[in-house]
C-alpha cells in the first residue's frame, strides 16, 4: 500500500517549523470518493488567513505534470494571459502540487475558507465538490469553448454536468490501452489478439516464466485492480451499475463469467504473476518498465513515461485496443478537469484564465509536450501530425467506444467509494486467495456496492 506524506511549513516570529503526517493511499482515495469532506482541523494560523484581506486576484494551484516540460508551459501561459489581463504579477499566486499533496491540501484549504480559485483534479472530483456546494457553475465557459473547439467527448461532458448544468471544466481524457510489446510479437509473428481467448494463447506462447510473463494484470488491493476487473466484466456484458446512478448491477451472469475468465488466467493457464496479488497501482507499471511483462491494461501514461525513462522501450511499445468478449471490446477512459472554487470574489478573471488554458493553440502544445499522457476533450483536435503516429491508431476508437468505471451509471461520489474501498479488488481476492467460488464472491460484492449506493441519493 502506497503512503503519502501531508506536510506543511509553518512561519512563526522565533523560525521555521514543520509538521508531517502520514496519509495511506486508501485515506487519499476515500476522501476523493466520498461525499463528506474529513474532519481535519486546521491550524489557527490558517483560519486567520482565510479571514484576512486578500491580496491576491487569482490564486492558481496547478498539479505537477510528472513533465517538467508540461509543468514550465502552464506556468507561462498563466503568467500570459494575467498579463493580458492587466494583473500585476503579484496579484497572481501560481502553486505547483506535488503528487499525493492535492487532496489533503485541499480538505485543510476547504475547512479554513481558503481554497483556490482555479485548479485541475480527476476522479470524480467535479461531482464531488459539486455536491459540498463548493464550485462555480460555469455552464456559460463550457458553452463559449464549444463554439470556438467543438464538440466535447460525452465522456468530458459527463464528468461535469448536472441537471443541466456545468461545474467543471473539460480539461483532457484519456483511454485505457493494452500496452502492448510488439516487439515480441512481431519476432514471433504472431499477430496482436483481438478476443481474450485469442490473448490467453498468445500470453502462453509467448512468456518464458519466471523472467516474462504475458498480462501484468493488477491484482493487488489496488484502484488498478478495480479498473482491470472492471474492464473485463464489460467485455462479458457485466456492469457496476444501470444508468439512473441507483439500481446496482454488479451480481449477474457477465461479472461471474469475467471473474472465472481472470481466475483461469491467474491459476490454471498462469500468464499473470504470482506476485501480482500483493502489487499497489505502480505494480504493473513497474513490471512493464523492468521488461518482465508484454501486456499491461493501463493508462497512457506508461507509454508517455518512456519516453524519457528507456527510449528503446518506448520505440517497441503499442497501445492496442482491449481484447473482445462476448459483448465486444471496451475501454476504460480517464478523464481531468479544471475546477473554479465558489469563494473566489473574481469569478470572471478565473474563468478567463480557464479560457485562455483551453484555447485550442494553448491546449494543443500542453498534450502534445505531454508525448500523449493525455488527449483533448476536444473531438477535432486530433488531426495534427503527433496524433497521427502509429503509437495513437487506435486512439480515437477507444476514446469513442470508451466507458467511465460507473458506465451506463456517470461517476459520482457512490462510485468514488467503490473504489475508494477496493470492492473489487478484494472480490477477487475472495477468489484468488481464499479459494471462494465466484458466484459468492460476486454476490458478496453486490451488497457492497449496494450499500454504498444507498448513502448517496444522487449516486
């Protein structure tokens, strides 16, 4: 299990002091998955700010990159467009986040009254703070940038609206490939498999245990391993739950067939590693990176990461589409957006700034210096030469036909939670470790699920 460390650095009259602690992953992801904002006092001395004068006319917290390139080009377009906007500099407070600070920083700036008015956040984050009454709406900004962009992805519309309103921001998307080395399947002439019957008798053919095994599957009680599982209860017909966000859908005949198919994968035809119960959600990244697995289900990001960690990798590695079951192939896509806080007593100058960050010659050179980490949630920006690479073929299918973790249901603070607790993870681990049948494990999950359902109205 994965730690993260909350610190804050605090300025007194007789020095400087700092103060850690600890946060577990499953802490990090209950708090972006649930409703209710943490009880996490903060300091007196942050209170007092929230209360103060502000200075500032945009306060801007901005989640690292994990490219440094990316990290530079968001900071000069925010510094860009306060100068066009005729901010002084110091008007201006620009954050960079580091990786597994945004959450906590944001329930401690959220409790003192202190949020900032513009920042970019993932899973679920829109329906979450949404639902605290705690966002702008912007339906305005979100209308004013398809007239000028296009058509947003359902999926990007979806993670934002709500009754007909939009509390977010579209920002990027991104699908789930089969990260794929092809360069083993093509000394072997073997073509990329196209059904999961077909992918099982590659991965046999083609792994020399214990050094390469086929599917680095995430199976570890992991919020990768849920997006695994999931991905293949689609492919059998299977869903978490049904489009009014309430009738819960896991227990039925396509969610026991993809269980039993992973198991067979795991016990009887062993083309997933042992250890891959225990992993955490950089498992199957580290295991793709170090060579030992030719299949990983994963985010674009992997395939981005390589570029700068092991060229020679990154020359060999496809993204493919996911392999077909009974109810065809299905992706899962990821989706960020920018939020702007309620607080903010200049709503126009943060929605301006949204605006200037999304404008498509803007938008364009952050994706395309992110080497494909993420895509626009534009539907006609993919037409230019980065996008037409071998590597991104496939994209534009997956980012059609892709789902959301809660599709036909949108995802939500029920969702979150879900994942927040590992409810899938630990179905299979029901059935990989304690040697339950798969109709019990399945059915066991279910009433999780619906339990968890049952504490938000909205889903």
């Amino acid at each position: 299990m994965l730690d993260a460390i909350a610190a804050c650095t605090i300025r007194t009259s007789t020095g400087v002091r700092k103060e850690t602690r600890m946060l577990t992953r499953r802490d990090i992801l209950r708090q972006a998955g649930t409703a209710a904002v943490l009880a996490t006092t903060a300091p007196w001395w942050v209170v007092r700010r929230a209360h103060a004068a502000r200075r500032e006319k945009l306060i801007v917290w901005m989640p690292v990159a994990l490219a440094p390139q990316v990290d530079k080009l968001l900071q000069e377009q925010c510094y860009a467009y306060a100068k066009q906007a005729g901010l002084k500099e110091h008007e201006v407070q620009y954050s960079q986040i580091g990786t597994g600070q945004w959450l906590p920083k944001m329930v401690a700036a959220l409790e003192a009254g202190n949020p900032p008015d513009v920042t970019q956040q993932g899973n679920a984050a829109v329906a979450l703070y949404r639902s605290q009454g705690h966002l702008l709406e912007v339906t305005d900004l979100v209308e004013k940038l398809q007239q000028k962009g296009g058509e947003f992805f359902p999926i990007s519309l979806n993670a934002v609206m709500y009754k007909g309103k939009a509390y977010g921001v579209p920002r990027e998307v991104s699908p789930w490939p089969l990260v794929t080395r092809l360069d083993i399947l093509e000394a072997a002439k073997v073509d990329p498999p196209k059904t999961w019957d077909e992918f099982i008798e590659v991965c046999k053919k083609l792994q020399k245990p214990p050094r390469l095994t086929g599917y680095g599957m995430c199976l570890g009680l992991a919020t990768d391993t849920d997006n695994n599982v999931i991905n293949t209860i689609w492919s059998y017909g299977g869903k978490l739950v049904e489009a009014d966000n309430k009738t819960v859908a896991l227990n039925a005949p396509g969610t026991v067939q993809a269980v039993k198919l992973i198991a067979d994968m795991y016990q009887k035809h062993k083309i997933i590693p042992k250890g891959s119960v225990s992993w955490d959600n950089q498992g199957n990244n580290k295991a793709y990176q170090s060579r030992q697995v030719i299949f990983v289900l994963n985010p674009s990001s992997i395939y981005a990461h390589l570029a700068e960690s092991d060229k020679e990798l990154y020359e060999v590695t496809g993204m493919l589409p996911v392999p077909a079951g009974p109810a065809g192939a299905i992706e899962e896509l990821s989706s960020g957006e920018w939020l702007l806080l309620k607080h903010n007593p200049y709503p126009e100058v943060a929605k301006g700034l949204v605006q200037y960050y999304m404008e498509p010659e803007h938008l364009q050179v952050v994706m395309e210096e992110g080497g494909g980490r993420w895509g626009p949630p534009f539907k006609g920006m993919y037409t230019s030469d980065f996008w037409q690479r071998p590597s991104f073929q496939h994209w534009r299918v997956m980012l059609d036909r892709g789902r959301q973790f809660a599709s036909p249901g949108n995802m939500g603070p029920a969702s979150g939670e879900v994942l927040a607790t590992d409810v899938l993870a630990r179905m299979m681990h029901r059935v990989l470790v304690e040697n339950w049948e798969a109709e019990k494990a399945v059915e066991e999950a279910h009433h999780q699920v619906v339990a968890i359902y049952a504490r938000y109205p909205e889903g």
